[in-house]
C-alpha cells in the first residue's frame, strides 16, 4: 500500500522560503514521478512541478525562477523549497505520485496548509 | 482563468445522471493530450477518478465514466448518489506553457 505523508512549517513571513518534505511509504520510488501541487483556499489546483528519481525535473512556468524540487532516494523522499514567498503563495500545498512525466496523480499527500501573513 | 474550462458547478437528483465538462485547446486536449479526472470532497486530498481520458482505477464504480470530443473532455456520473456530492477537476498537458494544467472545477451538488 502506497502512502505518502508530508510536514513542513505552516505559517511564514513575505519574503522567506516555504520549505516541505514528503515521504513514500510502500511501493517503488524510481518507476514514477513525484509532483507538488497546490490549491489556493476556496480556489482549484495548480501543478507547481515534478521530479522523477534521478533528479530531472519540470516546473509551471509561473513559478520556476523560486521553486526548486529534489529527492532523496536514500530516503524515499522529495522535498519543495518556494523561495521570496508572499501572500500569493498561501495555500494547502499537496505531495503526489505521477504515473508518468507530466502524467495523472494516483497518490496524494495529506496536504500541508501553509499560510504567508506579516 | 483556468487553461481548461469547466462549468463553476452542476448539479442532480439522486438516481440522475449528470455530465461535467472540460473545454480545452489545440495546444492541450486538441493536441491529443490525455485528460484524468480527480474527485475532492472539501478538507480532503483528490482522488484519481478517471485516467487517460476512460480508465477507472481499482475501486472506483463504473458509475463514472469519460469520453473526449474534440477539443474537450466530459465526466459522466450515472446513478447519481449523496456521496458523490464533491469537487471535480479535470487535468492534461499543455505544450504551449510546457506543464500540467487543470480545470477550474465543478461543484457536484446532489439535490
């Protein structure tokens, strides 16, 4: 059974970075593509980027100049940091397993709500 | 605005059976790219419905089902139940922004 959890800090200050970790609990790390995506409150989803096992990696052109996504296979675990974050950014960010490069999400993350307030 | 368009809401009797759709472009759903469908129940994670455009993961009742026209893309949910009441996303690929789009969402309310 696969299951992924994820933490990280959940209130911020404009201008820090969002950092968030996801860990894969059960089946295969290198056959697939490990997502972040968001959603706004009260608002629908947003694809932030991807990596697969060895690093290669796919951001939303929206975001790519702050965001930065990694694995850790030693760990079974990929990580977002958003850099200069602002109220824009407040969301419930959410850790998924792609089927594929650019592919449909099967698994989810709990979600981590993480808010930017001054 | 959403790449892909999906009516705000929709909304049926119990037993009913309602469609939602997802109105693409040629650079995403014109240009043959799939389509999934995930199913949100508020306070919680999607949920995998559909996946390249028809395919239902283990579990999910033949209730659903999807199809593809042109350059958009349609939910079907027959048989139409309480529990069904949730949020419904579309998703596919846009070579024009080079990344994952979605839809903005339709509200299911089961009357």
């Amino acid at each position: 059974q696969v299951q992924l959890q994820q933490w990280g800090a959940g209130l911020l200050k404009p201008s820090e970075t969002l950092s968030l970790t996801c860990a894969v609990y059960g089946g295969s790390f290198s056959d697939f593509y490990w997502s972040w995506i968001r959603q706004p409150p009260g608002k629908g989803l947003e694809w932030i980027g991807e990596s697969n096992h060895s690093g290669s990696t796919n951001y939303n052109p929206s975001l790519n100049s702050r965001v930065t996504i990694s694995v850790d296979t030693s760990k079974n675990q990929l990580s977002l940091k958003v850099t200069s974050v602002t109220a824009a950014d407040t969301a419930v960010y959410y850790c998924a397993r792609g089927a594929r490069r650019f592919g449909y999400a099967d698994y989810w993350g709990q979600g981590t709500p993480v808010t930017v307030s001054s | 605005q959403s790449v892909l368009t999906q009516p705000p809401s929709v909304s049926g009797a119990p037993g009913q059976r309602v469609t939602i759709s997802c109105t693409g472009t040629s650079f995403n759903i014109g240009a043959g790219y799939d389509v999934h469908w995930y199913q949100q129940v508020p306070g919680t994670a999607p949920k995998l419905l559909i996946s390249d455009y028809t395919n239902r993961p283990s579990g999910v009742p033949d209730r659903f089902s999807g199809s593809k026209s042109g350059t958009s893309a349609s939910l079907a949910i027959s048989g139409l139940q309480a529990e069904d009441e949730a949020d419904y996303y579309c998703q596919s690929f846009d070579s024009s922004l080079s990344g994952v789009v979605f839809g903005g969402g339709t509200k299911l309310t089961v009357l």
